[in-house]
C-alpha cells in the first residue's frame, strides 16, 4: 500500500504548515530560554574592573567590549572555586550582575601582603598565613607585561642605534652592562641580546620593577606603588653559528626583588651544573639540579618565575623545579636595592624573544569602615570575597576595582517604620514635587527596587547608618564565565579566547 501524503485540500495543507511552523519557532523559544535560565547566556562587560583579562566598553578603544559566555549549569553542579571568574548579582543592588575573581573561600582567614600584592590565607586565626597559590593557567591570565616596549612608542628612540639600523651597544633606558668587559652584550633588537663570549660578562635592568610597571614606563625612576616582588622572565639562548664553544660555558639568571632573597636559574655546560636555587642574604635556602646541560650549540629556552612564594624554572617548555621561599607574612617593609641580572661566559649566543612580565599586585586598600589592612577579614559560612582583576595598575585610567573592599551598604529609616538599604557609592538623585515643591529621593534599593520618598519622611529620631558589606552570598551566583566569544572581528581571532 503506497502513502501519497496528505491529499487534502490546499486550505488544510496550508495551515499544517502553519501550525508546524508555529511550533517549531515556540519550541525553539522554549529551548532558547531554557539554555539560557539553566544552561548558558551571554553577557558584556561594561567597565574595566576586570582589565586586562576581560575588556569594558569603556576601556576597549573601539568602544566595543568583550561578549563572554557564562556557564550557569555549573552553579547548579558546584561551588564557586578559588581563581575562577563568576558572574553575580550585586549585593547592594541585585538588579545589576557583576563580574569578578573569587579569591576569598566560606571559612578563610585573607590578609593582602601590602608588601608583595599577594593573597595570604589561614584556616584559623591563629594560624600561620601563607600565600594562595596561583594555578599556572591563571598565572598565564593575571600577568602583566612590562618588556619589550612597544615598537611604536616614543620610549624606543634612546635605543643605541646608528643610522643604518645597526646596533652601538645596550640601550642604556632598560640594561646595562656590568664588570670589566662593557662590550660583552650588544643590542641587537629591542628582545634580542647578542653575547660575544669568552669572558664572564652582566647584564642588568637599569631600572626596578613597580607593581604599576607597563612597557611604556618601565624607564620611570619615580613610580607609583612599591617595587614588584613576583615576575616571571623568558627567553631563547640561541648559539652563534660555527663559533667555537669554550669547554665551560653558564648562563645565570638571577631575580632579587627586595634585598633579601634571590632566586637563580642557572644554565652550564656540564652535567650537574644546571641549577635552581632560592637565597636568602646570599646563603642557600632552597637548591635543586636540573637534568639539563648548556652545550653552546643547541638552542635553549629558558623561563624563571618568582611567583606566589615559589619558583618555578622552566626549561623547553618543561617545568623541572618548583621550590617554595617559605618566606613569611610581613606587612611592610622599607624601599630595597632590585635587581635582575643575567650573567654569562663561554659560549658565544643570542639571548632571543626576551619577555619580562610581572604578576598581579592586590591592593591591601579596603574600606575605612574596616580595619581588613592590618588584620586581614574572616569569611564567614556561605560567604565569598570577590576582587577584580583591575588594581589601578594597567591601562590609561588606573581607576581600580569597585569591589567586596569598598562595598558599603547606607541605611534610611522613614518614620512609617520603612528601611531603605542601598549602594553608598550612589547617591540617590534628587527632584522637586512639583505639587507641594518639596525634595524627593529616588534610588535602587539592595533588592533593585526603585524607591522613592520625601525628605520630610525620613525618621529624625533614627539617624542614617553606614555598615562595610565585602561578601557575596552563595544565593547571588549566576554562572562561571568560560568564554570570550566577541569580538572576533574584522581581525580573526580578535579577543576570542578561554576565560581563566
């Protein structure tokens, strides 16, 4: 028996088609707004709170902010983790969402080292702090480079080349050479360092490094904020073609951010010579070898990073050592000689692809209403501290994160008995009656209700109160970003790329 569909009238034919289209799109929009309640939704981040691993409408120079994803089946699954970045409903007005990093967990004890930018915790008061460490995907986010300049900048054009391009020496505005051999490293490029070989010779940054540095201001002697105490710095040891390769030959890089410790990566020719070392006023306090050897005739990437109270060296891409400072917690301490220096001998070679970055500071700025900067706070149950990644130390406006530091809820009384609790930071805007010519009040209260009220209805007998409100309650998560997806154009892939 053969089926010839339907065989109806056109009339009949042509409303199945419209039903079946109908139920299509409501299906559709069933499924859209199902993905989007439970699932995933867009957002755009507005401001530069989050700068620079999340782009504002404000910051970005074509007015164009990041578009993220934001997973909100994982608040459904679990917990919000250290280091992730979540979207939330504003505590002090839960009609507007916020994006930050979660860095303070229910039950943790957080001081801010004033001295270092880090976040240290303790699970009791009474127990020694130390610092929360960074995953390296998260590290990969938060770093911030500092060299080389940009090669469009004014700051390229002390450099130390002739007219001919061809390099005189090292650019005396970033390096210099130390010792008695000062023709030892040339300037090849603004990352590119050409040693001669032979002699021992150093290599050393002319200027520390802040925790307000950027590429164009490195040169700066008069920086805001204290020197950086955690950076991380590669490069490529690419030998000289044909050139003869003395039986002993090092590289050592050295970072001492504070006059006290120091951490050495050290690169040497022969087996058991290749080092990572932490030392504190010159003795040893950490040492490890590395299964690694410097014949001047291979290439050889190298990466020292002097991170979260640990260092980490890297070699061809391959971390071999991880060493803890196990320095403690001190809030401040004074202004100290910096230094980072690169030493080498034997083998002649270019030190290639030269990067310098510094990793994030926090500010141990809070509320005055606190007294979090010297005693650090407590989380208590089913709370969270959340921080933007924006601590006034990138971009053109060094505005910082309006974040659980500063938040400030403001408490009006009325003399019905009404308590109108809102955003300190927001004054509530002021219009006339245009019936009885008195003041009124408007704002959006912390439940993002817009209330209103006169100014002869404020209670006189209940004076206006102000209470320090840092935490997000676990209620007001929404989701966790996972995702720049825009803009990815007109330059592919754009600003496409993991959130971390």
């Amino acid at each position: 028996m053969s089926d010839h569909g339907d065989q109806g009238p056109p009339t009949r034919r042509a409303a199945h088609a419209v039903r079946d289209h109908v139920e299509a799109i409501l299906i559709a929009l069933v499924m859209a707004l199902v993905l989007k309640q439970f699932c995933v939704e867009a957002f755009t981040i507005p401001t530069s709170s989050m700068h620079p691993t999340l782009i504002g409408q404000n910051q970005a120079p074509d007015g164009v902010g990041d578009r993220i994803l934001v997973d909100k089946f994982a608040n459904w699954l679990r917990d919000p983790r250290r280091w992730e970045i979540w979207v939330f409903r504003f505590p002090l007005d839960r009609s507007r969402n916020f994006i930050k990093r979660v860095v303070g967990l229910p039950g943790d004890f957080l001081k801010i080292g004033s001295e270092d930018g880090d976040i240290w915790l303790a699970r009791r008061a009474d127990a020694p702090y130390e610092i929360a460490r960074k995953p390296r995907r998260v590290r990969e986010s938060l770093y911030r480079p500092v060299y080389p300049p940009d090669a469009a900048s004014d700051r390229v054009k002390d450099m130390s080349f002739d007219g001919e391009g061809e390099a005189k020496g090292v650019g005396s505005r970033w390096f210099r050479v130390e010792g008695d051999n000062p023709t030892a490293f040339s300037l090849a490029a603004l990352d590119r360092f050409a040693y001669r070989g032979g002699a021992p010779a150093t290599l050393v940054a002319s200027h520390p490094i802040h925790t307000s540095t950027d590429p164009d201001t490195w040169h700066r002697s008069w920086q805001d904020g204290p020197v950086a105490r955690d950076i991380r710095v590669r490069g490529r040891l690419v030998p000289e073609a044909g050139a003869d390769v003395p039986p002993a030959s090092e590289v050592r890089l050295a970072w001492r951010p504070d006059g006290y410790y120091e951490y050495r990566l050290t690169l040497g020719s022969t087996p058991g010579s290749s080092t990572a070392r932490i030392l504190v006023d010159d003795a040893v306090l950490r040492e490890v070898r590395l299964d690694v050897v410097w014949d001047g005739r291979h290439e050889l990437g190298f990466e020292l990073e002097a991170v979260d109270g640990d260092l980490h060296a890297h070699v061809n891409g391959h971390e071999l050592a991880v060493l803890p400072d196990g320095r403690p917690f001190r809030r401040r301490h004074a202004q100290v000689a910096q230094r980072l220096s690169l030493d080498a001998s034997g083998a002649p070679f270019t030190l290639a692809d030269l990067r310098i970055d510094r990793d994030i500071a926090y500010q141990n700025s809070w509320s005055p209403m606190g007294s979090a900067a010297e005693d650090g706070v407590a989380i208590p149950a089913g709370k969270y501290l959340m921080i933007g990644d924006n601590q006034g130390d990138v971009g053109d406006r060094r505005e910082g994160s309006y974040d659980g530091r500063k938040w400030e809820l403001h408490t009006i009384t009325l003399r019905d008995g009404t308590v109108i609790r809102h955003d300190d930071q927001k004054s509530p805007d002021r219009d006339l009656d245009d019936e009885t010519g008195e003041t009124v009040y408007s704002v959006t209260d912390a439940d993002g209700v817009e209330r209103h009220w006169h100014a002869n209805d404020e209670d006189p007998d209940v004076p206006d109160a102000t209470e320090w409100t840092p935490f997000v309650d676990r209620e007001l998560y929404v989701g966790r970003a996972f995702l720049v997806f825009w803009p990815a154009w007109p330059d592919p892939p754009g600003r496409f790329r993991r959130v971390r």
